[in-house]
C-alpha cells in the first residue's frame, strides 16, 4: 500500500480504490481511500498511517438500515474455523474476530450473549463488551461487564435483561467520546495487529476495524494509538477484540488484511458479523395487517419491544408480506415473546415460490428467540408472505405475533477451512 493506487477485490468485483482523504489521530495521519459499497448498509475503506507505519482496514456500517443485522457468529459442527468459513456459513457481508479464546481448547473468554440468552459469563476480569440492545436499528452500546452481568463503566445505559447480542473484547478503548483504556491487559500492550469496533455519537455509524502488524510495512498499534485511530474515525465508544494472528477481516467471503503478516487465517470460535436479511415486525405497517381483535403487549423479550396477541377464538390473522431482493432461497424465521397462557399450536402459512406450507409452532417454547419455520425458495416478483392466526387457540390461550426474518443464503459451495 505504498502505492496511491490499489486495486481491491472483492468477491467477483474489482474496486479500483483511490487514497484521496486524510484524518488526523492524536499526533499521527491516516490516509484513506474512498469507501466502497460492498452490500447493503455497509461501506469499505482501507487507510495507510506512516508514523507508526501500518495498514488499516475498515468497514463502516449503517446501523439504521432493517435489512442487515450485527451478529455474533460461531463455527458449523466445530469449535474453531477461520473467519471465511465463518463469512461464507452466514453469507456474511462483512466478517471480523471478535473475543479471546484458549489456542489449546479453542474456547473462548469472556462474556457472550446471543438472542437475549447469555452463552457465556465473564470470569474475575471485567471485559470490555459491545452489546446490541435493539432492532430493527442496531443499536450499540458499549461497557465493561462483570461475572455477575453488571456494568462497570459505564453503567447508566446496560440493562442485561434487554441486550439481544453482545461480545467481550478488552480494554475499552473510548468511553463517552474519552480515551479510557482499563488496565487489565497491560500484557498485550505493545504494538500488534489489532481489532476494534466502535461507534458514533447517534450510534448510527458501526466501525469495525482492523489494523495489521508484524510486518516490515505495517508494524501494528498499541492500545493508545488504537484509541485514537478508533476517534479519529469519529468513534465516541470503541473496544478492542482479540489481535495478534487473530486479527482478520472479511469482505464478500475475501480475506482482505494480512493476519499477524501472514497470508493465512487463523482459526477462531467466536466472530462479528454483517449478514443481510429482510425483517418485518408488527411496527412495519407497511408490510403487516392485522385481521381480528389483536391487542398490542410490550415486553423486552420481543424484537422491537413490542408486539401484538390474541386469544383463541379462530377470527384474528395477521398477514406479513415483503418483495424479497432476488430470487433465491431463504431461510424463514419468527419470533413471539411472553404470554399469559400460549397456545401450543400456531399455523405458520408461508406462501413462496408457486407453493405454498404451514408450519405449526408451539409458542409456550422458545419465547424471545428466532424460531426457525424452514428454509424456502422465493422469487424477486411475487410477494413472499407468512400467514398467522389463532385458528387452533381456544378462548383461554393466546397467540403472539411478533416478527418474521427472511435470511437469504448462500449458494451452495464446497467450503475450505483455509484461504
């Protein structure tokens, strides 16, 4: 990258990528080229800083935009895989590692949550952890986190009982738009590759970023230079995530940096994730109408807080209806959260490419997490519709309706474990 002009690849594309703009970090400059769109919501840039020499890598993402979600993500039938296979698993837009894990198990550190359900508590050391509270907009937050699920610093706005995602990096790097770095892992330092993510002030602007090192001609950042970076990028919250040979970032299922100066990935268990999908939830009324005596409820464990039930009486249906982007196949999911008495038996229709099936859900089970219906093909010219009612409920049970996710997935391949 020593050159002005470089060019990119990007899955099939070539992005002819030109250094134009410079920002200024602390005592020290980035150049960046322009960004890229490289799918929905998410644009890409790579920067060259001279002092100290290093290559950075970063995506920026739109955390307004319902068609995308930021998730954390694991490894199909194993412990561990390189982030490409994680990237093409998911048909990830953009693929980052994420927590510190064990190289000898594979497990990893520190705390995890994931559809609201915490995987994993932190152990004595209070992990740095970027959390996603809410959707449709992803909204990020930012704290330290400790074994008993509490927030160090800072602790005004982390409410564990409402966090959907979240994954523990360490140290915080830049809290309420300060360096503020903790001390717990003066070990690590030094000058290394490193990852980060962070946001802006209106939380509407995620950064994931990756900085590489141990290389002649790009020497990596400590954690003071990283913080600065991450503010220079207009972050006013930022947390560091594992580095060293883990640092990896993917775009379009390519390796776009040079893990610990290698050509080659390393094999992590836990990872962030851009992956694209269409989302409706009962505040879309563009995309949802309700037939019948439905009653609108509020609870954190439904996907934008709110949501809409009916007892059994067989008259209420609630029609989710979207034009997909392509014709492809989707995997089809839906959500339903907290009733008094839940109806064991919820006809699912889903109308799809010239087909048509119902699925039957039993809504006592699986309350507050994506529920998978099965996976379908869709065209791009007929709506894709999920049909629900309470034809089954009797007058003392209810029915949720919630939300419904169309993921689109990749086109079948042979997946490598590594590039």
């Amino acid at each position: 990258m020593n050159t002005p002009v470089k060019t990119l690849h990007l899955g099939l594309i070539a992005i002819l990528t030109v250094l134009t703009s410079v920002a200024t970090c602390a005592d020290f400059e980035f150049t960046f080229s322009d960004k890229q769109t490289v799918g929905t919501g998410t644009q890409y840039f790579t920067g060259r800083c001279e002092s100290p020499q290093c290559n950075v890598f970063v995506a920026e993402i739109d955390t307004t935009n319902p068609n995308i979600q930021i998730v954390p993500v694991t490894p199909k039938g194993v412990v561990r895989a390189v982030p490409t296979t994680m990237a093409k698993e998911n048909n990830a837009i953009v693929v980052v590692n994420s927590s510190f894990f064990s190289i000898d198990t594979g497990v990893a550190y520190g705390y995890y949550r994931k559809d609201g359900v915490t995987i994993r508590k932190n152990d004595s050391t209070p992990y740095g952890v970027i959390g996603i509270p809410c959707r449709p907009q992803n909204v990020p937050i930012v704290a330290n986190i400790t074994a008993q699920e509490t927030a160090v610093r800072p602790t005004s706005k982390w409410k564990t009982e409402s966090i959907l995602d979240a994954v523990a990096g360490g140290p915080t790097l830049v809290v309420n738009n300060k360096i503020d770095i903790s001390s717990e892992y003066t070990s690590i330092a030094g000058r290394n590759p490193r990852t980060a993510m962070g946001f802006n002030a209106n939380t509407n602007k995620l950064y994931m970023a990756v900085i590489d090192g141990r290389a002649t001609n790009s020497v990596g950042m400590t954690f003071e230079e990283l913080a600065n970076f991450m503010k220079g990028l207009g972050c006013t919250e930022a947390v560091n995530y594992d580095g060293g040979g883990s640092s990896a970032m993917i775009v379009n299922n390519t390796l776009m940096n040079r893990p610990g100066g290698k050509t080659t990935q390393r094999s992590v268990p836990l990872c962030w994730a851009v992956v694209p999908c269409t989302v409706i939830d009962d505040t879309v009324t563009s995309s949802i109408r309700l037939e019948g005596d439905w009653q609108r409820i509020e609870s954190n464990d439904l996907y934008a807080k709110s949501g809409v039930q009916a007892s059994g009486n067989g008259t209420a249906k609630a029609v989710f209806e979207t034009v997909l982007p392509m014709k492809a196949s989707y995997k089809v999911y839906a959500r339903w959260g907290s009733t008094k008495k839940a109806s064991s038996k919820v006809p699912y229709a889903i109308d799809y490419f010239n087909d048509k099936t119902t699925v039957y859900k039993d809504q006592s089970l699986g309350k507050g997490e994506w529920q998978v219906l099965g996976t379908f093909m869709f065209s791009a010219d007929t709506p894709a519709r999920v049909t629900v009612t309470n034809e089954y409920a009797n007058e003392s049970e209810f029915v949720t309706v919630d939300a419904v996710k169309f993921e689109l997935l990749p086109p079948v391949a042979t997946v490598d474990d590594e590039d």
